[in-house]
C-alpha cells in the first residue's frame, strides 16, 4: 500500500466511482429498455420495391430476392405495407381478405419464406393492421348489405334512411367529401370515412372484435413481430352519430380520433393478442395530440408501444389549403418547435417516434431539404443525421437512403393514387383551378413517394421487366443502388454509417435531448446526453453557409463522429457550416 501514491488512490476511487455510476446508470436503462426502442424501421410499400415476375408490380419474391441489400442497411425491422387480399382500390388499404396474401404479390408460401429469410438474417416483420375499415368486396360486407337482419349486418355501422339523413362526417377519399354512402339494397346508408371502397367496421359489435383479435393470433403464431396499426385512433365511433360536437368545428379528424371506447378497445386487443408475444405496436396517431398521446402508449396502461404522430407532417401547408404546400418553404422554427414537444413528451413515460417521409408523404429530400443536383447529396444526408439522433425509434422510408426524391407528375393521367384522383375530380365538380391543385400535388401527392425503387441504370431502374405500375423517376440514371453501392461518399453508404452509429451510442437511443439556439432559423442543433456521455448534433437546414456558436455551458468538442461534408471548419468555439452540413460531435 505504501508505494501507492495519492494520485494514483485518487484515480483508482474515481475509476471505482466512475464503474458504479455507470453501472446504476447501466441498470437504470436496463429497466425499460426495448428492443423496439433501440430499432431502426424500414417500411417498404411493397408495389414498388421489386417485380420478380415481370408484371410491372413488385412482390413478396423480389422482396426475397433483395434480403441481403436490406440486411446491407444495418437496420432491424422491416415494416410491411399492407400485403393481403385486395382489390386494391386504396393499394391494399382495402382488405377483402385479411389471412391471404394479394394476389399480384404472391402466395402463402412466399410469405413464409420472406419471414423465415428476414429471422434468419435476424430482421424483424411488422405487417399494416387496416381494421378501422374492410374493403366492401370483403365477405362481410357482401353479408352486411344483403339485408337488415344479416348476422353480419352489424359488422358496419349502418343509418337506415327512414330516420333521415345522418349528420355529415368527413371522408378523406370520397369526390363528394361525405363518409355516408347510400345503398338502396337496404335503404340506408353506410359509413366509410375513407372511400366509398372502404366501409368503417363497427368496432362496438363483440364479435368483430374477437375476428380482428383471432386474425392477429393468426399472425403472430406465423412468427410476426408486430404490427403498425393504420388510423387506429378512429375505429371507436359514437354510433348515435351525432352533429359534430362543436369543440370539433375546423377539426374534424380530432373528433374522429376520439372514439369513447377506443382505450377499452385497445386494452382488449393487448390482452387478447399483443401481450402474449413478444413484439411491437405502433398506432398511426391520426388526430392524436401531445396531451392524449399517453393513453395509448403508457406502459402501465398496456395499449399499445408507440404512435406517430401527424404535427410534424402538416407543417408547411399554407393555411387552409388541404395538400397545398406554401411555396416559399416552411419554417424551421416551427419544425424545432413541433419535434422539441414531441421530444418532451415522453422524456418521462412512453416512447416516441420520428419519421419524415413514408407512402402518404412526398419524399423527404423534395419536402424537408432540397432536391437541386447541388444540394440533394447534403441535405439528404442532413435529414437522415436528424432521423438517426433523435430520441424516437427512426421510421426511415426505403429510397430516402438513396435519396430519392419527388417525380412531379405534369399530368392527371400519370397519377394512380386514389387521394389524388378524387381530389382533382372534386376540384373539378366544384369548378376549381385545376392547374393550381396539379401544381400544389407536385410538391405534397402521395404517388410521389411511391414511385419504383430504383436498383440500377438498366431499363425501369432494375425495378422490373414490364412497364411499371407507376412511372419510375427518370433520375433512376444516377440515383440508384447500383451506383451508390460504388461510391463510399453516396447517400446510401451514408444512411449506413449513420445507423451504425446510432447503433454503437447508446446516448443516441436513450439519451436526454436538449435543444440549442432556439431561435436560429437556419441551425437546428442539440445535445443528446446520457450520463457522462455527451453529443453534439448540428445540422445546417438552409443552402446557405453560416456559423454556429457552440455554448459554454455544453462542454468542448471532441472527436467529430459524423461529417456529411468533406470539411470542417471549428475555430474556438465556431462552427462554419455549410450549405446542408450536418455534424455529430463528441463532447467533452
Ligand atoms: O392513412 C390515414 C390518413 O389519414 C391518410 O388518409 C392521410 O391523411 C393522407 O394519406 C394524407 O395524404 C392511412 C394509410 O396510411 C393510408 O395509406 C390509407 O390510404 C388510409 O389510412 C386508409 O386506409
């Protein structure tokens, strides 16, 4: 002992001190750490990802065919859009069979044979939950409307005629904006908040919910892991079907979102399905706001895992226009704002979720960054550095790692999406500026996001043989997984440090988030801190060079982890940045 000196007694406390704090701190995570929060999603729209049969529709087999381009990402779970029977009317969204497989995407057996290919490079399934509404061509409503006293009668919510017409409800899809279809089989309406193709499924009859439980058993004894539940938030209606409450007057889709027994429901389905697994739910948050998001992903309230929510995605309209985006931009402010909030809402209990893009969104680079020849390889990157370290589980869209960006379809006839094709037909009956409604769907319609993968520079970008199902993007030449697979600098190899980092800091996952320069119009920046362990993520928003000054109070920079620009330029304390740079920063 006498010829230990004091420094050295000091740091071996301090080294002691240290392997104890880290240890609690260790265990204080252990506690409520989940897979699914430490997971990186992938969602595929599977009609555009790959045709293995030369029908110009991607299918189950050319997902298997590119497995190991989608272990290649690093990420854990695949998210599946809607794959069962349809007759596709809202591209699947409309199920008419809910333990089949959709014809144009293959068999029971490919399906069997994806999930087994994606356990055995240890990717994760979550398949599209559609039960707030069925397609009509589904064997219960064939039922349903045959005659008032069907015994699947009460599968859907139906108002017979004689009692008048039934107060309005909203429908997003329908050319005449009403979710009441009459049928004169029966003489009475029914309901469908989507298209007239999508009947709403009345969540109050037992029986329909005890098929909807049934059906996900089936599914997750096949070995699924979990499930994205589309406009779950809807499916609990009050069926005496009242005028609009006028609390709701200008927010329709906030009434819609708050059924009265829709957490009954939700506690139903994780008793009888979700808690005997394993595995992860994720409510799409249509109408959810920051102060009802915890009753659906509480723990102890045993709903369901996460939700994502729409604040994010309505930011840039310009103010009543429905799909119109402001031309000039929107305000990175705001967007601070909106993801800051999010952040804090579950800084204590539940877990969030982040995402720019997915398959009812234009493409991120067009939307949030910027798709110029210039500038579309940096801000790329840029958005994918903000996805990659927040504290959410990141939702990425397949060709965002390519930096895919929006088609910009001239014409009406280029356009497949439901959404947009009764929108230009309402704007049409209502003798509105059709010229003005094609300019606003370049920049936000759906089928921008949904255009072919693009493999390589061959014809129809790899994608298939036959002439696609949607036109693919003629930047295919250049953008596409061929090419960037080449280049260590492309946005997919990129996409690909930028998941393994996320991966090796446990700070980026769990970390406490903090916002800096609030009030920067340019700079979106923060620290991300977990213990003694500290991060640094800048992240230029605009084409413009500028400076950002770190603050003393946050510590000195380190080892810069993350560049997406060849340079760096740190005097003391300053930061130049340029156009899109995006920079992730040890601490010290
Ligand atoms: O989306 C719900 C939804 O509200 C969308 O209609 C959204 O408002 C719209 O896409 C914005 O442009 C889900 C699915 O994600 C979507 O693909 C389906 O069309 C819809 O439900 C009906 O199932």
């Amino acid at each position: 002992m006498k010829n230990i000196k004091l420094p050295t007694i000091l740091s071996i406390l301090f080294i002691s001190f240290f392997m104890i704090t880290n240890k609690a701190s260790a265990q204080k995570i252990d506690n409520d750490r989940k897979w699914w929060k430490e997971a990186v999603v992938y969602q595929i729209y599977p009609r555009s990802f790959k045709d293995s049969d030369g029908d110009g529709v991607g299918d189950l087999k050319g997902i298997i065919s590119k497995l190991d381009y989608i272990k290649s990402l690093g990420i854990d779970v695949v998210w599946l859009n809607p794959i069962f029977g349809s007759p596709n009317d809202d591209n699947g969204y409309d199920i008419s069979d809910y333990r089949g497989i959709m014809k144009e995407f293959g068999t029971m057996k490919d399906f069997d044979a994806l999930l087994k290919g994606m356990h055995e490079r240890k990717i994760k399934m979550v398949l599209d939950l559609v039960v707030n509404h069925s397609s009509d061509e589904h064997k219960w409503f064939q039922e349903s409307r045959k005659s008032r006293d069907n015994p699947y009668r009460n599968y859907y919510h139906w108002w017979d005629a004689e009692r008048g017409k039934p107060a309005h409800r909203f429908s997003f899809f329908d050319v005449d904006g009403s979710a009441w279809k009459y049928d004169s089989t029966t003489n009475a309406y029914y309901l469908h908040y989507f298209s007239r193709k999508q009947p709403d499924l009345n969540w109050e009859n037992p029986k329909l919910r005890k098929e909807i439980f049934d059906m996900m058993n089936f599914w997750f004894k096949k070995g699924v892991d979990g499930f994205r539940m589309d406009v779950i938030s809807a499916i609990s209606k009050d069926t005496t079907f009242p005028e609009l409450p006028a609390k709701y007057h200008g927010d329709f889709v906030a009434y819609y979102a708050d059924g009265p027994h829709l957490h009954e429901y939700l506690k139903e389905m994780n008793k009888e399905a979700l808690s005997k697994y394993y595995v992860m739910s994720v409510a799409e948050g249509l109408g959810v706001t920051t102060e009802t998001a915890h009753n659906f992903v509480d723990p102890d309230r045993k709903e369901l895992n996460m939700l994502y929510h729409f604040e994010g995605m309505g930011i840039g309209y310009l103010p009543g226009q429905f799909k119109h985006m402001d031309p000039n931009g929107y305000s990175l402010l705001e967007f601070k704002n909106v993801y800051t909030k999010w952040d804090s809402v579950f800084a204590k209990k539940g877990w969030g979720t982040v995402y720019l893009g997915n398959h009812d969104q234009p493409r991120m680079l067009t939307r949030w960054g910027n798709d110029a020849p210039k500038y579309r390889e940096a801000s790329s990157k840029m958005l994918t550095t903000f996805l990659m370290t927040m504290r959410a589980t990141p939702y990425y869209y397949f060709g965002d790692e390519l930096g895919m960006s929006n088609i910009k379809f001239d014409r009406i006839e280029d356009y497949k999406d439901i959404e947009t094709i009764n929108m230009y037909e309402k704007t049409k009956n209502e003798n509105g500026d059709l010229d003005y409604f094609l300019q606003g769907q370049k920049i936000s319609a759906r089928d921008n996001g949904r255009t072919p993968f693009q493999w390589d520079d061959s014809k129809n970008a790899g994608f298939s043989n036959a002439t696609p199902w949607l036109k693919v993007n003629p930047n295919y030449k250049k953008v596409n997984v061929a090419a960037e697979e080449k280049d260590p600098n492309s946005i997919l190899n990129y996409f690909k440090k930028m998941v393994k980092l996320r991966k090796a800091l446990p700070e980026l996952v769990y970390g406490k988030y903090e916002l800096l320069d609030k009030e920067n119009k340019t700079v979106y920046a923060y620290t991300r801190t977990l213990d003694n362990k500290k991060v640094l993520v800048v992240l230029n928003f605009s084409k413009m060079p500028t400076t950002f000054d770190m603050p003393k109070n946050i510590g000195t920079a380190g080892q810069v982890l993350i560049n997406n620009l060849k340079e760096i330029t740190l005097q003391k304390r300053a930061i130049k940045l340029q156009p899109y740079q995006a920079l992730v920063i040890r601490l010290n």
